[in-house]
C-alpha cells in the first residue's frame, strides 16, 4: 500500500470525516498545536540560549536546563497527539507534502540532540559544567539547534502552502 493509498483509506474512515465534519474540532487542536509550539519554541530559546553564552549566564546550564527540560518533554508530547489528530483528519495534506517531511525529521533530530548531547550534562551536573571548553564547544550547537526551531516553526506554516 502507498502513502498515498494509505492517505485516501485513512481520509474515508469515520473518524477522519467525524474529526472534518465538527466545526469545532480542527480549530480547537489548532489552537492546542499552536499553544504547545510556543511553550516547546519557548524552552528550547531559553536553554539554548543559556548554552550559547546569552540568556542566564549566572546560573549553571544543568538548572536552566532541568528546569525547562519538562516543559519541552511535555509540549512534544502534546504535539505529537494533535499532530496526529490533524494528519487523521487531512492525511492527503500532510502525508505526501515535502515539507510536513522535512518538519518531522527536523523535530526528531532536534529532540533527539536535545536529549542526547545534554544528557551528559544532567548526569555530570557541575563538575562537567566548570570543564575548560565545555561552555565553548556547546555554543555552536546551541546556535544550530536554534536555527533547527525555527526552521521547524517555518516549515509548520508552509505546510499549509505546498
């Protein structure tokens, strides 16, 4: 089966047309979608931007980022959960667009960098923090992953254009 096969059979199903045929639905998990990439966006700004040298200076990476690790732990997770309630609803739209692709590879390697390249930083705490050059390495990539969100954030509204 295609993706698109696959699309055109989840678009005739009950709960695709339940999902388009409620006037309230696709708007509210817009709404909710939205919400949660301001408050994901928003976390991964003020972490990177403490890694980057920028924001936070004077408290240590490891409690900037524990204190903002949950928030993005939880906005993906309500991402992913309306992003699958409006790929249900519109898989023709989504399923075979370049750019709702090129948006979830990019959310996954950023997650996944975002995760696995501080996770040592959680575990070391401080004494990998005061390491020479540990703060000098880390600001390139915290430059990148920023240039990552907001191409997220990009491709998010293009999918509507493409």
């Amino acid at each position: 089966m295609s993706v698109t096969e696959f699309g055109d059979w989840l678009y005739a199903t009950p709960v695709a047309t339940a999902i388009r045929e409620t006037s309230w639905i696709i708007p509210s998990i817009q709404s909710i979608h939205i919400l949660a990439i301001a408050v994901l966006i928003g976390s991964a700004l003020c972490t990177e931007l403490r890694f980057a040298g920028v924001l936070a200076t004077d408290r240590p990476a490891a409690d900037v980022l524990r204190r903002f690790l949950p928030w993005m732990r939880w906005a993906l997770l309500v991402l992913l959960t309306t992003g699958v309630i409006l790929v249900v609803a519109e898989p023709g739209r989504t399923l075979t667009n370049n750019v709702f692709i090129t948006k979830m590879v990019l959310v996954a390697g950023a997650s996944l960098v975002t995760l696995r390249a501080r996770k040592s930083l959680l575990v070391a705490g401080p004494a990998l923090e005061g390491a020479a050059g540990s703060a000098e390495s880390s600001r390139p990539l915290a430059w990148l992953m920023l240039l990552v969100w907001c191409c997220v954030i990009f491709c998010g509204r293009f999918i509507a254009y493409v």
